[in-house]
C-alpha cells in the first residue's frame, strides 16, 4: 500500500528557486525572557520585549520589523554563557599617571607594576597562563584590556624585570620577583585604573548584573554631591561609548540605579561625586552554545509551527555551529521545506584587545573553527561589523555584524531583488567597520562570506550576495536562493493538486500525450503567474516515459531561466566628431 505524498529535489546544477515574502521570517537567539525553543509569532514591535525581553535576539527582531514590518518569528535560543561585564575604569580631572595594581587574587608573590601615560582608557588585567618559581624560570602571563572579556592576541607575555611596552597603550609592565602562580591575576586600580585621568569623586561605583547586550557603558556624573545618596547627584549613562545618552537620573538614597533595560545596575558608595567624572565599563552578549542553537533550528522544523520563508541566527557561530546548521538545512531540504539561513562568523577582536584586521580575516577563512571547506546550498553567512543604531535601547549605536543590516534590508525586498540594489537604497547602517570592497577584506567575498561594501558613487553601504553554496552551484547568490525556495513552494502547491488524480494513460502505463500536454500547460501557467518577474521564464514537463500503473509516480521536472544582474557595469566615454556614432 502507497499513502499519497509529494516529494521535491532541487537541482543545484541547473539553474533554478526563492521565498513569498508573505510569509515572515523566524530568528533564532539569546534574550532575557520568554519560552526556550518554542517558535512564536510576533505580530508588533511591543510584542518582541513583552515576550522576549532583551538580548540580540530581541535587537535583531526589532530592525528587521521596523523596516520590513511583521509579523515574524522568535525562537529562543537558551544561553550558555550568560553576559558578562569587564572591570570598570574611569577618568575626570585627576592625575595622567599609570594606575596601580590590585592585590594578587590567588598566592603569587611576584608583583607587577604600571608605568607610563595611557593613550586611552583601558581596564587592565593580567592572568598567569604559565606558572613559575621565580622570573629566571620564565613564566608567561596573558593582558586585558577591557578587564578579562578579551585578551591581548599577543597572549603569551613573557615576564621580565625591565619595563615592557604592552603593544601601542602608552603603558609598561614590570615585575617585581616572585612567584607565579597559574590563572592568579591582577587588575589595575586606582589612579587612572589605568585611563587618561583619575575621576575626583570619592565614591566608588559597583556594576552587578547580567548585561543583555554587548555595550561600551559610560556613565557620567552630571550633578556633583558632597556624599552619593544625599538627594543632590546625578547621572547620565551611555550604552555606546557615549555617543547618546540617556536621560539624566538622579542617585537615589540606595545609591543603586537600575541603567535602563541594559540588565545592569550601578550603586555608588557613600562618598562625593564630582560632575565631569566618567565611570567605563565593556560588557560581553549572552551566547547560545551550538547544541541549543541546533535544538532552536529542530523546533522552527516542527509541526504546527507556522510556516516562514528562511532563517536569521543573531549570534556569532563557527564550524561546529554551522555542522549543525547544515544538518537543518539538509532535514529541510528531505522534508520538501524550502527555506534558506543566515548566520554570520565572529566579530574582529577590537584594536583594543590586540586582534588585527588581516589576523581576524584569517581566522574566519581558515579551516576549523573558520569556515574552510563548510558549505550548504540555501545557506549564507556574513563576515564583517558595522556600528547601527539599536531601537530596543533608546538608538544607542552599538557595533553589530552586519547580518544584522543585511536581515532587515532581506525583511524589506521581494525575493528576487537584489540586497545591495543601489537604487533601493543603503543599508540601515551607520559606519562600515570591514568594507568588502576595500582590498583589506576583498577576499572574504572569493571565501563565501555574504557583507557589506562602498560603492564608488553612492552614498552609504551595501549589501554583497554571496551564499555557502559550494563552488558550480546555481545558488551562488541569496537571490537564486530566495528564488527558488519560492518556486518550489509554488510548485508544490500546484502539484499537490495532482495527488490521487487518475490521468489517462496508453498501454504501456505511460501517461497519455494530450493528458501530459495539459498538465504541462497548466503547471507551467500556475507557476508563472505565481513567480512572476521573478523568473525570466518557467518550463514544467510531466514524464512522458514513466509508468503511472505499476509505479504509482508521476514525476514533474521544473526548470527556470533566473533573471540578469548587473553586478559590474563598464562605461565608454569618449569625444567625437561624428554624432551618429
């Protein structure tokens, strides 16, 4: 006995497939509230915090809606690592000199010193990653700048009694000898903690929480106070390193301010603040390990779920991530669900945490945990940070992938329309941090990473096309991507209209000529008129060979001409005397 089904294969050799935008996009990733892998639908912008909270998930769901409308997707993603926060340091009207450093946190005797002017702010930390008696046994210690979030790519600092230069800070370490002890650390404090000048208020401010978001805090005292808490204080705090700011709030009695929807407080101590002080702080997103991310994908795929054309990961993944995300995709394929994924790589390491352009590059280019080698034919993944406004925390300018952008603008087009259509318009960006168009990171369009790029003539940034497919395959670009995810749901569509009809057939089991010729007739105008300009043109041809007695088959073969791309146009100018020519 034979159930009626319907089954499809895509040809990635042939030319072909895309998405109805009626149908929402679904995101998967962290944030602070809500049902873990359990698709929802958003149907508002008050519908993402209400549900979800914050967290790049949230972030990502909120710029799609706003510039492609809802409704949309959410799958939570449940953190593994929750949101961090590094030391904080600060400035004011103090003194210029290196900060001091903390007592040992551990029970190492050996002790560093700071010396030198800092060029910026910064929240030193420095870990033993290899131990040692004494500095003749050469041990090696690990520097961070932001206060152990990210460490120094240099990473292995051998420890020496003369002063060393740590990178282009403006600041030396030197050692005292002692013992070292492995995963003992220090941090910088007082003076300058190290920044470019000592804050002149006496109160010490404590950060708790668990930050939602990866911020460059700033808070800065608006309104001095003889003791915090005395009624007379003032803040302002800044989630982008101060670029906006939030509304002034005064220092209640606690102490304790609540920064916004940040998921962080800070709470002074009892002592004077000074207006003109500023207090930093780096903080670290909440991050999905590949497992949850791949249960997140497992529960988009389930039944009841509602229908959504491709896949938005708000959160930075690698190899092991995109084995998951490949193994998805090859279920959805199985399961006649056409729809397509974008993810994108990690981020480059600031120059702060030592990590250059052309080191981060190669990374993500390289094999394991880089992308080498990992493809998948509806799957793009984007390479490369931008800095864009965040609706969820008042527009502070955080810096994101530019998955993030390159979501909203896919949110915004039909299917076949090309991201970086210059005439549709720049991404929803502020600055371009790695432009794909500059030969710094013109490789990583060759190495199948979907970004961002100027354009010699148009204002702004825009959007690349390429996919993961691999190298030959007729989805190269997000567009035939779209495309034919789209016709194979209108095919299907079609086709399923076609379960347990009975056609004609000759004496061979073959279906009958004049029986076939309508069918191709008919399909070819369903699927035309569905894809539209989408297509150049449609071809559908039922098997005239296959017998519909014994096999109970009846195959259909789709084929589309995709339409033309002016990727590249070249221009001939020049002077004549002639005009006809």
């Amino acid at each position: 006995m034979t159930t009626a089904r319907i089954s499809s294969t895509i040809q990635t050799r042939g030319l072909g497939l895309a998405v109805l935008r009626t149908l929402p996009l679904a995101v998967i990733g962290c944030s602070s509230a809500g049902d873990i892998a359990t698709p929802t639908v958003i149907n508002n912008a008050d519908g993402i915090t209400e549900d979800f909270g914050f967290g790049p998930g949230p972030s990502m769901l909120a710029e799609m809606g706003r510039l492609g409308g809802f409704p949309l997707l959410f799958c939570r993603a449940e953190t593994g690592t929750a949101g961090q926060m590094g030391a904080y340091h600060q400035t004011g009207a103090g003194s210029a000199a290196a900060g001091t450093m903390s007592s040992v946190t551990g029970t190492s005797t050996a002790i560093p010193a700071l010396t030198g002017t800092p060029d910026q702010s910064y929240a030193v930390r420095i870990r033993v990653t290899t131990a040692g008696a004494n500095i003749a046994a050469v041990p090696v210690v690990q520097i961070s700048l932001d206060g152990g979030l990210t460490w120094l790519a240099a990473g292995a600092v051998t420890v020496s009694a003369t002063a060393q230069a740590i990178g282009s800070t403006g600041l030396s370490l030197a050692w005292t000898d002692g013992t070292f002890v492995l995963n003992d650390y220090w941090t910088a404090q007082g003076a300058n903690c190290p920044t470019d000048g000592d804050a002149t208020g006496a109160s010490v401010p404590a950060f708790t929480g668990t930050p939602r978001d990866a911020f460059d805090l700033v808070v800065r005292v608006t309104r001095s106070a003889a003791t915090a808490g005395d009624g007379t204080g003032a803040i302002r705090y800044s989630l982008d390193g101060g670029e906006t700011e939030a509304p002034e709030l005064p220092v209640p009695t606690s102490r304790a301010i609540v920064l916004g929807d940040s998921g962080i407080t800070v709470t002074f101590s009892a002592a004077s603040l000074v207006a003109g002080d500023r207090y930093y702080v780096k903080t670290q997103a909440p991050v999905f390990t590949a497992s949850a991310m791949a249960t997140a994908l497992a529960a988009l795929e389930g039944a009841g779920v509602r229908d959504h054309e491709g896949i938005v990961i708000a959160g930075a993944i690698d190899a092991t991530y995109f084995d998951e995300i490949e193994t998805s995709h090859d279920r959805l394929i199985a399961a006649s669900k056409p729809r397509w994924i974008l993810a994108h790589a990690r981020g480059q390491g600031a120059s702060l945490y030592g990590e250059t352009g052309s080191a981060w590059q190669s990374a993500i280019l390289g094999a394991s945990p880089g992308f080498s080698g990992q493809d998948a034919q509806l799957v793009a993944v984007a390479a490369g940070e931008c800095i864009m406004p965040d609706s969820l925390h008042r527009d502070a300018e955080l810096r994101r992938s530019v998955a993030f952008a390159i979501a909203a603008r896919l949110a915004q087009i039909d299917a076949a329309e090309h991201p970086g259509f210059v005439r549709a318009g720049k991404l929803s960006l502020s600055t371009l941090v790695h432009d794909l168009a500059s030969s710094d990171y013109s490789s990583l369009d060759g190495g199948g990473f979907i970004g961002a790029q100027s354009i010699q003539g148009a204002e702004g940034y825009y959007a690349t096309d390429v996919t993961r497919a691999p190298a030959g395959s007729d989805f190269s670009t997000i567009m035939r991507v779209r495309v034919m995810c789209l016709a194979a749901r209108i095919a299907l569509a079609r086709m399923v209209e076609e379960l347990n009809s009975s056609p004609d057939v000759n004496t061979d089991g073959t279906i009958r000529a004049d029986v076939a010729d309508g069918l191709d007739a008919s399909v070819t105008s369903y699927v035309a008129r569905e894809l539209g300009r989408r297509v150049t043109s449609v071809q559908v041809q039922v098997s005239r060979t296959q017998n519909l007695v014994t096999s109970e088959t009846l195959p259909f073969k789709v084929r589309l001409v995709p339409r033309g791309y002016a990727k590249v146009i070249t221009l001939d100018l020049g002077f004549t005397l002639n005009s006809g020519n």
